[in-house]
C-alpha cells in the first residue's frame, strides 16, 4: 500500500460498537498484509494501571506495539464526558498533540484507523472547535482535514 490511510470512527452514543468496527478493520486490513495500527486519542474510564479496555482491544488488533502516549494520549480515570474528565482531573485536551500524535502513527502504519469517543457530539472541551471530532483529529493540512467538512456539516 503506497499512500497512508485513516478513518475517523464514531458512532451515536458510548457502547454502539466503535471498537468493535476499528478491530474488524484492523483484522481485515491485516489480513491482506498491511500494517495497522489504531488511535484512540481520549478514552474515559481508565484503571489503577493507566489502562483503557478499548485501547487494549485496538493494541491487540494492531500490527505492531507504539508508544501507548500515541495510541491513547488523554486517558481520564472518570467514565465520563471527556471534557469533564479532563477538568476534574485539572487538564486540558489539547488538538495539536492529538494531530501530532495521529501524524506519527501515520509515518509508522499502513491504515490508522481513529476511534471517537463516546457519541459523534461529545464535546473535547470548552472550546466550540473541540465540538467537531473530526476538526479533532487533526488540522487543514493533516489528515483529519478531510473529516473536517463532514464535522462541520454535522449540528451538535
């Protein structure tokens, strides 16, 4: 495969099936001798040891082990609305270091599949750009831009 892919996954709520749909494309993908990898960039509902069940599942169905900073770069341990994790946890989900982690997967894999978190409009944070998951999943320019136009048609 000579150019790199990736896809922006979401669904209409938590638990409708994005990890699930980012493993079968993972194990499809794998399959025809591609490497993958898969990112999921905010993951609520971490344990004592920093891990995410989501994640897990995406690193077990990729090619190979990234840093799990890249994979995974805002854990919260609340299973909760990202945004509001992130407050009472006293940080900030920041889009440049989502985009710059999306840019390295990309140089390291054939297909990255992104998954969303919870449902399509679950806000990153306070900012009205943090509304759009796929303006998150990186700036014009990077590979998120082409999920920006069908983000910013979406009413949220």
């Amino acid at each position: 495969m000579n150019d790199r892919r990736g896809w922006f996954i979401t669904g209409t709520d938590t638990e409708i099936g994005k990890t699930f749909v980012a493993c079968a494309l993972l194990h499809a993908f794998r399959r025809t001798g591609v490497s993958v990898l898969a990112m999921k960039p905010v993951a609520a509902g971490v344990d004592a040891h920093g891990l995410n069940e989501d994640v897990e599942r995406l690193l077990a169905a990729s090619s190979m082990q990234p840093a799990r900073t890249l994979v995974n770069p805002y854990g919260f341990r609340a299973a909760i609305a990202p945004h509001i994790a992130a407050a009472e946890e006293g940080r900030r989900i920041e889009l440049p270091q989502i985009a710059a982690a999306l840019a390295t997967l990309l140089t390291m894999a054939d297909v990255v599949p992104v998954e969303g978190v919870g449902g399509f409009c679950v806000p990153l944070g306070a900012d009205p750009r943090h509304r759009r998951p796929g303006v998150a999943a990186g700036p014009a320019g990077d590979p998120g831009r082409r999920h920006a136009w069908a983000a910013s048609t979406m009413r949220c």
